[in-house]
C-alpha cells in the first residue's frame, strides 16, 4: 500500500485541504502576489529563472548565480513559459507547490497517529518563514512537500524495511535538488538505520537492499556536487567557507524556544519534577556564555532575522541586560523542551523518536560548519520542530490555539514588514 493509501479521502481531510488553503488564499487576495521583490528574488532567483527559460529545453545546472539547485529553476521557468515570467505568476507555482507539502505534512501527522494532525499543520503553515516562502520565488518551499513526503516514508522504514527507505530516498533526492541541506534527512535515517543494526533489529537478509537504499540521495546527487566541485554552483563557491560557528547551534535551541514555547507549559514542570536526573543541564549554561549567538548593529550577517532583530531593537531602547536574559530565557525553554520529550512516559525512544532526533542531530551539525545561516535557514527543519513540539501539547487544545495564535502573530506581522519594505 502506498504512504497515501488508496482509501478516499473523509471529511476531515476535505476540512484540512480547505482550512489549509485559506491562509494561502488570503495572502494571494491581499497582495495579488504582486508585493516587492524580496532580497533573493530580485538579487539571485529571478534572473536565474529568466536564464533557464532562455536556454530552453537546455538547463544550465552545470554553474548559476545562486546557491540552491537546478530542480526549483527548472519548474519555474517551465511555469513561466506558459503564463509567465513575472514575480507574480512565478509566485503562484511557489503557493500551489507550497500547498502540497502543508497537504503532505497533515497526512504524515495524522497517519503517525498524532493527536490533532491538522493543528499541527497549521503550526507548519503559519511559522513566519515557511508562510513567507510559500508566495515567493525562495527555493526553499518548493522542496517541502519533497521533504515532507521524504519524512513520511522514513518514518514508516521500520516496518516496511527497504522499501519505505528506498522510496523516502528518492523523494529526499528530490528535495535535495531544490535544497541541498534537505541532505540532513537521508544522513539522519542513515543514523536511525545504523542504531537499528547495532542493536540487531534489521533482517540480515535485507542489510544490503537497506544500505543501498540509505545512500541512494548521496548516489543522485554525487553528480550535481561532483560537477560543481562543491555543494554550490562554481560562480557562487568562496563567498561563505565551511567552518565551525557554535553560536548556530545555540541558536537552534533559542528558535525551538520560541517557535515551540506552549511546549513550555509542559515541558518545565516535566524537568522540575526530574531535577536530580536533568542537574546535567546546567553544564550547558557556560556553553551559551561562551557562544552566544549576537545581535545589535555590528553583528554579522548571521545573526540576521526575527528574533535577534527583536533584541537588538531592545537593546537600543532597554539596554543591553534585558534583551540578554530575554535571549537566555529562550535558550533555557529550547533547552527544557528538548529534555522533557525525553522524559515522556509514552517511549520516547521508538522508531519514529530516534528518527526525528537522528535529523535534529544532523541538521545541528550542519547549521554548525555552515558559515552563512539567517534565522530563515531554519525552516528547513520546522516540520520536525512541529512533530517534536506536538507530542508535548497532548490533547491540550488550549495550549495548540495559543501556539497557532502566536505563530500566526508573529507571521503576520512578518510578512506585512518584509512584504512593504522589499527586505529579505
């Protein structure tokens, strides 16, 4: 049977597919999709669509002016010789593509049994980046529904075997060629797979087909890298040179603290009640000292985005203290949520738990050589952010309308600035 299934849809998921639409809709009515261009688009995307269309039927994948891969461009400009190369015509591909991972996220939610599968779509929906992604010509979102389906049939690998892992392979090569970070998803089920062998729940008969089936992302894109020289087209290499950048991977941790924040309300007293076994924690604090993500006007083009953005516009008005501790406390509620989803009572180390933390793992360490990563970056992990959240919120219906009032707040306010000033 196929990750859809062949039953018909009911009437919840008609009721998903409509609330779904509506944001989407109703950014469409608003703006017409005819906005100013934000920074990528004009500075990188555009231009590299206008030469794949001019080149027609050739794709010049070999060098580009842009960072990401070919497979966005080559939909757009195949788009856009139809109806357009506009911004606003291109857009509207970016919405449709956009809605199809949202689709694709509540089907995974609700077939991994969560408890309010469309909630937790609308969270994915409403983050502010992945919203802002889904009318414009940012790659991102055009590998989603790739990546969601990716995530979907991994997560279902450990009772399929082969087959689930070979068929989340093709659809995370598939990301990769939008995105190539979306790699974090092959390279976290190869750690999902390799603790499974290590503790003898694979057939020995099906190592081999599993293996295989794991590198299959690395195999198809090997050539796109190997023609390039490196992860980036030849044009775009040297601008941002892998090194180590710690203050990433707290990032990590202040992001989930916001964007996952109604998990807080279950998430301290978990770690309170198990203070003798969460004391380790407080080992973590110099770390942050130490490599605490800046912001202000001298910061680096890293710290760009919502949240630093924030602080340093408190920091001007309240001083340098209280945006710190602000920053801090985020911190800590990342730190307490990922600590109290260990300590459910309901297995937290099953299949799909490793799977979700095997991808957190990856992505960290990718974000942490990566020298150029905004806050935005971190939309390519919102949708395990959500399935890590959920299971925290329970049936609590409450904190889920206070988390998408939050998350659609934030959003708004958002897009309304990036979307009147032109800014990335």
């Amino acid at each position: 049977m196929s990750w859809w299934r062949a039953s018909r849809p009911d009437r919840q998921d008609i009721w998903a597919a409509l609330l779904l639409a509506l944001p989407l809709l109703a950014a469409g009515l608003a703006t017409g999709w005819a906005f100013p261009a934000q920074t990528d688009e004009a500075k990188f995307h555009w231009g590299v669509i206008q030469e794949f269309a001019r080149r027609w039927p050739q794709v010049p994948w070999q060098d580009y002016h842009s960072a990401t891969g070919p497979l966005p461009y080559v939909l757009w400009a195949a788009w856009g010789r139809v109806f357009g190369l506009t911004l606003p015509a291109l857009r509207v591909l970016t919405m449709l593509l956009s809605y199809a991972g949202f689709l694709a996220f509540y089907r995974l939610a609700r077939r991994q049994g969560y408890p309010m599968p469309l909630l937790a779509g609308l969270a994915l929906a409403l983050s502010p980046y992945v919203f802002l992604h889904s009318f414009t010509i940012y790659t991102v979102n055009v590998g989603l529904a790739f990546a969601v389906l990716a995530m979907s049939w991994y997560l279902e690998a450990g009772t399929k075997g082969w087959r689930a892992l070979l068929a989340g392979g093709i659809f995370a090569a598939l990301a990769a060629y939008c995105r190539q970070h979306y790699l974090f998803l092959p390279a976290g089920a190869g750690i999902w797979w390799l603790g499974q062998v290590m503790r003898g729940r694979r057939r020995a008969g099906d190592l081999a087909g599993e293996a295989l089936a794991i590198a299959l992302p690395a195999l198809l894109t090997a050539p796109l890298l190997a023609a390039w020289g490196g992860w980036v087209p030849p044009s775009m290499q040297g601008l941002h040179p892998l090194r180590l950048h710690p203050e990433h991977v707290m990032f990590l941790l202040i992001f989930a603290g916001l964007y996952g924040a109604p998990a807080a309300w279950t998430a301290w007293p978990a770690v309170w009640k198990a203070r003798r076994r969460t004391a380790w924690l407080l080992l973590a604090v110099p770390v942050f000292v130490l490599f605490r993500p800046t912001f202000g006007p001298a910061a680096p083009d890293t710290a760009e985005g919502i949240i630093l953005h924030a602080l340093s516009i408190l920091e001007g008005v309240m001083g340098p203290a209280v945006p710190w501790l602000i920053e801090g406390a985020l911190w800590l509620n990342g730190l307490a949520i990922g600590a109290a989803w260990w300590l459910r009572k309901a297995a937290p180390l099953d299949d799909s738990g490793w799977m979700l933390w095997g991808w957190t793992a990856v992505f960290a360490g990718l974000v942490g050589i990566s020298d150029y990563v905004g806050e935005r970056f971190f939309a390519l992990w919102m949708p395990v952010l959500v399935l890590l959240v959920d299971p925290l919120l329970g049936e609590r219906r409450g904190l889920r309308r206070m988390w998408l009032v939050g998350m659609a707040g934030i959003t708004v306010a958002y897009c309304i600035l990036k979307m009147s000033a032109g800014a990335g």
